[in-house]
C-alpha cells in the first residue's frame, strides 16, 4: 500500500506525457497552414445577389452607425434588420435609415413571439426575404450574409467573399471571414477609470483579438482539412440554395436551429448535408471586443451551454456517410470541449498538488525508471497548462501585429493563458444553467451600453444627429 501513491503519480507523468507530445502534434498541424497561409486573388461582387441579415435585441447604441458603414460596404445590397422587440429605440432609428434607402427593411418581431432566440430572430428575416425574391431568383446567385449589430466590414469584402476558391468556386456553399476587434489599440477604453483598470479592460479586449485573429484561424486552417469548418455570428455567408436544403421542417420556420449556438450548429448542419463551408483571412469583420469580465463571462457562458446543447447531435455525426473519420472525430472534439474543459479544470489542480506533494517529499518509487525523470512532471505541466496557449502571443504578433514589440508578445501569451484558464468559470457556468434547465437567450451588452460615453464620440445614430 505504500507505494500506491508512486503508481499514481508514475501514471498520472506518463498519461500527461503523451498528452503532451499529442498537443504538440496538434499544435504543429494547426499552426503550420497558419503561418503560411497568403493572400489570393479576389473576385466580382457583382456575380451575387446580396442579402444581409443584422439580428437586433436593445441596439440602439450601434445600429445607426452600423447601417451606415454597412451601406457604405454594401452599396448594392439588402439589409434586413431584425428587430427583436427592442425597448429602446433601435426599430425608430432603423426606420428613419430606411425612409430615404428602399435597401433598408425592418423586420419586426413582437412579444410573446419575439426574445426567444437568435435563430428564431435569423428565420423571421430569411422568410421575410423569401417573399421578396422573384420566382425565377437563381439560389446559387443569390447568397445571404449574417452581421452583428457593430459589425464593421473590411473595404472589398464581398469582392473576396466571391473569389475563385470561395463563393467563386461552385462547390463552396458558405464562408465565414476572419473577425477582428476594432478596439484592440485603445489605451484607456475606461477614460474615468484609473490605470490598473484600464490595463486590465484593454488586455481582456486584446485577448479576445489574439483568440479571434490567431487562435480561431488556425483552427479553422486545421478544419478545412477535416471539411468541418465552422460559421460565426459575424461575418458569415451562405448561398440561399445551401439554406433551402436545410429548411426541411416547418415548424422550426426556417434554417436555424435555436441553439444558444446557432452559427455553429448551421455550420455543423451543412456538413451533414454534403455542403462546403470555406474560412478566409483575406477580408474580415471588425466587431467591439468587451473590456467587462462580466459581460465577456455572460458572452462566454452562453457559447459554452450552447456547445453543451449541440452534443445532442453527437449520435448523427457518427452515422452520417458524407463526413470522413477526420471530420467526425474533430466535431466531437469541439463538441466535447466543454465537458474536457470541466474535467481537466477539476483533475489537473488535484494531481498538479499531488504530484508536487510527492517531488517535495521524495516519498514512495522511482518514476518512469529513476529519480532522473520525477523532473519531468512540471515541465509537463507547463507544456499542457501554458506553453500551448503561450505560443498565441509571439505567434499573432508574426502574423497580424508585427509591428509590436517581441518582448510584449511574450506578455500577451502569458496573459492569454490565464484568459483560457479562466474560460473553465464560464463552463462550469454553463453547466449549471445547462442543469437548471436555464436556456434562455443572455444578451451581451455593448460598451456603450454599460459606460458613458465620451464627449469626442459621434452619435450612435447619424440620421437623428441631422
């Protein structure tokens, strides 16, 4: 009995060994197409008809700038604003847009009906749109873009959306550009705050550009190979076609499921059916990234209950024929991520303890053949625990931000370790208001919205302030 907690500790060093050399393997397959991934040429806009859809819940802080820089973008498109039964404003200020731009329509949903998720929300403007389109309307022509309300489009971006390898290519259903913070230089995002708060607000917003920027492309890099790569909620197109072939119940109304995580469970649909979704860095989206923990745990919670949620298609993934064993086995991955998050969260501080205990005391057997390799469990530790979130830093500076310093690189990586470490809050979150059987839609509130504005900004509404 004496030596049990050796064969403890001499399991646990060799379990975490391998998981070690098995998130190198899967980091190296990541970050390769990552790093070499270069711009290629666009294509012409003009080949598609284009609709874009903003769902709307309480938006009046950002829509009306909003409608403008995406009328701006999308000169020749229709905007198909949702208004979700907002109690402040937003469907006047969308309204007053739309009197003297025909491209403009107000989609308006009411209580009791109204509020109960985004999917619903996407559905009510896509039937609003069907019944707007002439019958002899090409499907593949015609190709439905979701923004969120402070989505700001790159200049060209539906030029790149239509680029040969993309929407150009016939066999692409869907695309989902590259989602950048626009804030992601501001120094004081809290100009009434002191320094140590600030610092804090602008490193939460930098963390989310290095996850959206650096982290997420790399995946969907790896994704592409797998032929599951996912859909946001910013800055994803599909071709109406690929929408209609989804629209198989009616009951639901409409394409989307109402799923906390909608936009992946479209993607995850599409991949069911046989279609493509491609992923592009070479436009993007820039969307508020939130300095407020509390707002980014609200945000964060809901995607991971929605993960949570779309477990239940675990059992017709592994039936389906039209994806291969790679792409079965990455969906569950991402689909398990929450529970492996809870589990490693629980089991990692426990053994990380017992394993140091036993360092310390030098108690019980050799390990893994003599005491030269006891030395190994903490390196091991910190390549799980640190080195593979790290690397994000240096790495996002080599392709998005190389202007930064190398040295303030190295700091962003240890801070968006302890951003990732700190994701295992919103999961266990999630996991209660997932027991509690808690599903209702958690708007994450805008900056503006939780702040007052300062005396430099315009106004959040250009038609009003004329």
């Amino acid at each position: 009995m004496g030596s049990s907690p050796s064969v403890v500790v001499t399991s646990t060093t060799t379990l975490f060994l391998v998981l070690a050399v098995a998130s190198v393997g899967y980091l190296v397959a990541l970050v390769v197409p990552f790093l070499r991934g270069r711009p290629r040429p666009a294509g012409d806009a003009s080949r598609f008809d284009w609709h874009v859809i903003v769902p709307c819940l309480n938006e009046a802080a950002v829509i009306g700038e909003t409608l403008t820089r995406l009328r701006g973008a999308f000169p020749d498109a229709h905007l198909w604003i949702v208004d979700d039964a907002s109690d402040d404003g937003t469907a006047a200020i969308v309204t007053r847009h739309g009197v003297d731009d025909l491209g403009i329509h107000l989609v308006s949903r009411e209580l009791p009906h109204a509020r109960t998720g985004k999917g619903d929300a996407l559905n009510a403007a896509y039937r609003a749109l069907l019944a707007t389109l002439p019958a002899d309307a090409a499907p593949d022509r015609v190709v439905i873009a979701v923004f969120d309300a402070d989505g700001i489009p790159a200049p060209g971006c539906l030029d790149v959306v239509a680029s040969p390898h993309l929407l150009g290519d016939v066999s692409v259903d869907a695309v989902q550009i590259e989602v950048r913070m626009r804030n992601r230089d501001e120094r004081r995002p809290l100009p009434c705050s002191g320094r140590f708060r600030n610092l804090i607000a602008r490193t939460l917003v930098r963390m989310q550009d290095i996850e959206f920027r650096a982290a997420v492309p790399a995946i969907q890099a790896g994704r592409s190979f797998t032929g599951t790569v996912s859909l946001g909620g910013n800055g994803q197109f599909v071709r109406l076609g690929a929408l209609r072939a989804l629209d198989d119940a009616p009951d639901r109304g409409g394409p989307w499921h109402n799923s906390l995580l909608d936009d992946y469970e479209l993607a995850l649909h599409l991949a069911l059916a046989g279609r493509t979704v491609a992923f592009t860095r070479d436009t993007w989206v820039e969307q508020e990234g939130l300095w407020s923990a509390r707002q980014l745990l609200v945000q964060r919670t809901r995607w991971s209950q929605g993960t949570m949620q779309c477990a239940r298609h675990l059992r017709t993934v592994w039936r389906s024929r039209r994806l291969s064993v790679p792409g079965r086995l990455e969906i569950s991955y991402s689909l398990l991520q929450p529970w492996l998050q809870l589990l490693v969260s629980t089991v990692c501080p426990v053994l990380l303890a017992v394993a140091v205990s036993h360092l310390i005391n030098r108690s019980g057997g050799s390990l893994i053949g003599g005491e030269a390799t006891r030395w190994w469990l903490l390196p091991t530790y910190l390549l799980l625990a640190v080195v593979q979130f790290g690397m994000w830093g240096p790495l996002y500076r080599a392709k998005c931000e190389p202007g930064q310093g190398f040295w303030r690189s190295v700091g962003w990586g240890f801070a968006y370790t302890a951003y990732v470490w700190c994701y295992s809050l919103a999961t266990w979150r999630a996991l209660g208001r997932h027991v509690r059987g808690h599903e209702a839609w958690s708007k994450t509130r805008r900056n503006a919205e939780i702040a007052p504005p300062r005396s430099h900004q315009a106004s959040p509404d250009p038609v009003q302030a004329h």
